[in-house]
C-alpha cells in the first residue's frame, strides 16, 4: 500500500507534488533522507527511464527518474517491490499527461522559471487519491505487476543478447526494427529505439500496465525473443549465434530463476536455447 507520493525536480531537489496516506508520518522528515540515498548513487545508474528501489528508514522506496524530475512513493518493506513499481510508473505518466510542459526539452525550460509554488500541482490530487484507493483492492495491482515482471525480464534478456549483436550487421538490425514494429502494434508498447547498434528496445516504464492485457504481453515478448533469436542464427555463423544466446541467456536465468519459473518463462528459454 502507497504510503506517500513526491515528484521532485532532481537538480534542484524542490518538491512539486507530495501526498500523504500515513498519518503518522512526517513526510517532510523523509525527503532528505532519501535524496540523501539517491545523491550516493552513480550518475550511470540514474540514466534511462527505469524504476529502481532504494530501502532506508525502515521503508521502501519505489523512484522513476523521468527526465529532470523523479517520481516517488513509499511502501512498507513487506510490500511487493512489482506492485509498487507498478504504480509509481502509473503515477508518473498520469502526472505528465496532466502536466505536458513537463515532458521532454520542454520540462527543463519550465522548472528553471518555475516559482516553486506547489500549488500549480493540487490538481493532480484528486487523481493521486482515486488511484491510491483503487489499488487498496489488490487485484488490478496484481494484473499490472505481472505485466510489469514479465516485461522487465523480457527486457534485461533481449539487452544482454543485442549487446552482442555486431554493430555493422545492418541486415540484422533492419529485421528486428520491422519485427519491433509487429510487437508495438500487437500490445500497445512504444518499443522502437534507434536500433543502428546495441540499445535497450523495451521502453518498459512509459508503458500503461494497468491497461494491458497480460497474456497476450506474454506470448508476444516470447514471439519477439524468438524471432530475435532467429535473425541471429540468419545472419550470423550458427556456433556464433548460439554462443551470444547462451552466455547471455543463461546467467539471466540463474540471478532471475524465482521470477521465470513463476511465469513460466523458463519453458520458452529452454525451447531457444
């Protein structure tokens, strides 16, 4: 359950919107300990959009940095860190959907004119507290935070093995950009990057998880894998291709084993291996 919600502009540490769900705590007292927290980490750790997990406190701490702000909430450490996830990315597309100067370029412009008056923000509270309510009811949660698992493991997968992919076979990236488009289309996930060399290709944490349908995310990342791993074995000498597969695949499996098996992710990597 969401104790506390913050966006908070990451350069200059001002908070833009917090929200309280815990009486009994002091929100203003967590702050710094958790910018604390964050300002020890790498700056190569904070680049990207992905949803990390700090603990400090006696609390979780669920973040997404998004550009120059980072969004925030607390759970209890006995909280699902999928469920949390889940949410906090919820939070943050709604948050910039409602505020779009917020997005992109635009957002570094209005924070440095910004008042600093948090005011601007209050509308987004009622939204903030309609969501938090819905997710007392643990069902949809659990929906999204399937969705959320099973695409974080398709994505750490699929960037281990286009680490390895030759930058200068553009037959091979020419197919998975066309293979990418087939995915995006069948499960509403804006997954194209600039494929010209190894990048991520999942965008997992701007995707709706609350929205999809979580079979059909499903068997198609096991569709996109599959394929993936075909235009290796087209393209590339056959002991090459399964050598990448395997160093790459395989270690994956033993750190992330206790997730596979429960989405039975571990039946289509055998199948490709």
């Amino acid at each position: 359950m969401i104790q506390n919600i913050w966006v908070i502009d990451r350069i200059s540490g001002r908070c833009l919107f917090e929200r309280s769900y815990n009486k009994k705590v002091e929100e203003g007292s967590l702050i710094p300990g958790f910018l604390s927290a964050l300002t020890s980490l790498s700056d190569s750790e904070l680049e990207g959009d992905r949803i990390s997990i700090l603990e400090t406190q006696g609390k979780r701490w669920v973040y997404r940095y998004s550009g120059p702000l980072i969004f925030v909430v607390t759970g209890a450490k006995g909280d699902p860190e999928a469920h949390l996830k889940a949410q906090v990315s919820y939070l943050c597309d709604s948050f910039i959907k409602m505020f779009p100067l917020l997005k992109g370029e635009s957002a570094h412009e209005f924070l440095e004119n910004w008042s600093g008056a948090t005011s601007d923000f209050w509308g987004f509270r009622s939204l903030a507290d309609q969501l938090v309510a819905q997710w007392s009811e643990i069902g949809p949660v659990n929906r999204a935070a399937k969705s959320l698992d099973v695409l974080e493991i398709y994505q750490k997968i699929l960037d281990a093995i286009l680490a390895k992919v030759p930058t200068d076979r553009g037959s091979i990236w020419v197919e998975l950009r066309e293979a990418l488009g087939d995915f995006s289309k069948k499960t509403k996930i804006s997954a194209v990057r600039g494929l010209s060399g190894p990048k991520p290709i999942l965008d997992l944490v701007s995707v709706d998880v609350f929205s999809l349908n979580y079979e059909t995310v499903k068997d198609n990342l096991a569709a996109l894998l599959k394929k993936l791993i075909d235009t290796l074995k087209k393209h590339l000498p056959q002991e090459e291709a399964e050598s990448i597969v395997r160093s790459q695949v395989i270690p994956i499996m033993k750190s992330e084993w206790k997730r596979i098996d429960v989405y039975s992710i571990d039946k289509v990597l055998v199948s490709l291996l």
